[in-house]
C-alpha cells in the first residue's frame, strides 16, 4: 500500500504551486485594496487629489475575494476554527474518520460553491454592471465564489488524501 501513496505524492508540488498563486493573490488584493482606500480618503481631505466615484465598489470586491479565497488557504493549513473539546478522549482513528467526514462536508460545500457561485456569477452578475463603473460586469462581484470553491476543492483533495494516508503509514516527527 505505501506504494501508491509515494506515487500519488508525487503531485504535492502541485498543490504547492496552487496554495502559492492563492496566497499570491491574496496578497496583490490586498495591496490594491490598501492604495485605493488611501487614495480615497486622501482625496476626501487634500483638495488636489480627486476621490475616485469607484473606489468603495472594488475595494468591496478585493474584499470579497480575499474573503473567500484566505478561507481556501486555511484550509490546506488546517487553520479552520474546529471543536475539539472532545478529541483528547476519542482514539487517533475515530478522530481520523471524523475529520474526514468533516473534510466530506466542505468538499460538497465548495462543490456547491463552484456549481451555484457560477450560475450567479454568468446569470444575475453578467447582467448587470456596477453602478459607478457601467463598462464593467457585476460578474467579477460573483466570481470569487465559484474562484475560491475550486482552491477549496483542490485542499480538500489534499486534506482528505492526508487523512487516509495517515491510516496506513505512521508520520514520522
């Protein structure tokens, strides 16, 4: 059996390299988020700095994706809030299967994220625009959704992966 866990392992460097872009990401919204809000404020109170009309409506979006998408990075950290009140009297293999039940649950939730989150995004976001900015669709209001329950799946992936393979070999710390 462990041979197939080495070669699924294989793979891990993937998941790396998708927890990189997240953070990556996450990181870049931030940042925009910071200079647009500075940019704003200072134009409420210097007279030559103009307040842009569309600062509150992106800085709400960035908001909104790095809500989501940090949610996505806990994940893979398991750095979620969890109650553990009880693990200290429960055996490492009934604990194992309920955090793999646990890690079920948020699989279907980002399932349902990415399925749902998409229908809005292309239906009730891609009509409309934003009001200060009319060029640019509401779609980019709704696709953090289904953008962070696809990060979401592929941690889960992981997680669950972790989870079973733990059954079989023994972590070595």
């Amino acid at each position: 059996m462990p041979d197939i866990f080495k070669k699924i392992d294989k793979i891990k460097p993937a998941y790396d390299i998708t927890y990189q872009i997240v953070l990556f990401l996450c990181k870049l919204l931030l940042i925009i988020d910071i200079l647009i809000t500075s940019l704003s404020v200072a134009g409420r109170y210097i007279s030559f700095i103009p307040d842009p009309s569309w600062s509150e409506e992106i800085v709400l979006t960035c908001m909104a994706y790095m809500a989501v998408l940090s949610a996505a990075l806990a994940i893979r950290r398991g750095a979620h809030i969890r109650m553990t009140a009880f693990d200290r009297y429960l055996s490492k293999k009934v604990l194992g299967v309920l955090d793999i039940f646990a890690d079920l649950g948020v699989l279907l939730l980002a399932i349902i994220m990415i399925v749902v989150g998409w229908k809005y995004a292309v239906g009730i976001g891609a009509k409309g625009t934003y009001v200060s900015m009319p060029f640019l669709s509401r779609f980019w209001m709704y696709f953090p959704v289904p953008l962070a329950g696809v990060a979401m799946f592929v941690f889960e992936l992981e997680s669950i992966y972790n989870h079973v393979k733990s059954f079989f070999i023994e972590e070595v710390k």
